[in-house]
C-alpha cells in the first residue's frame, strides 16, 4: 500500500525469486540485491553455506538506498 501512494521504500532481494516478480508496485520502490549465478533458484533452503546473495548483500549499499530513496521527491499523485 506504502508504494503504491508514492511513500519511498527500499526492499531487499535474495536470490530466490526474480526481483520483478515480488517488488512492491510504485514509482518510489528501490530493489537492493546481490546478484548471484544462480538466481533465480526458487529453493526455500540454500544449498551455499555461505548464503551468497544475502550474505554479500552490504549494509552500506542499503543505507545508501535508503539515503537516496529519502531524498528523492515525492511524485505528484493530485488529482485535478
């Protein structure tokens, strides 16, 4: 509901499913992900110890999402 009025949001992705699948619709949605060989791979457990696509999934990469998203002005959604 939040992105569809236009309020900004970040939203982390795994690898599991396909970013444009499951994203939030709206013009203010940002997708932070780590793209990996073997996404999509639709498996509820990964079979990676390491758990790559979230693992290597940076904070810093997410608070500059956030920062951005933040900043950005909002769409004009009046009605006339």
């Amino acid at each position: 509901l939040a992105a569809a009025v236009g309020t900004p949001g970040v939203v982390l992705f795994s690898g599991t499913n396909r970013p444009r699948q499951w994203r939030p619709c709206g013009e203010r949605v940002t997708v932070v992900r780590h793209a990996v060989d073997c996404s999509p791979c639709h498996r509820e457990r990964c079979p990676m110890a390491d758990h790559p696509c979230m693992t290597r999934l940076a904070a810093r990469r997410v608070a500059a999402a956030v920062q951005i998203a933040l900043r950005s002005p909002p769409a004009d959604h009046s009605i006339v």
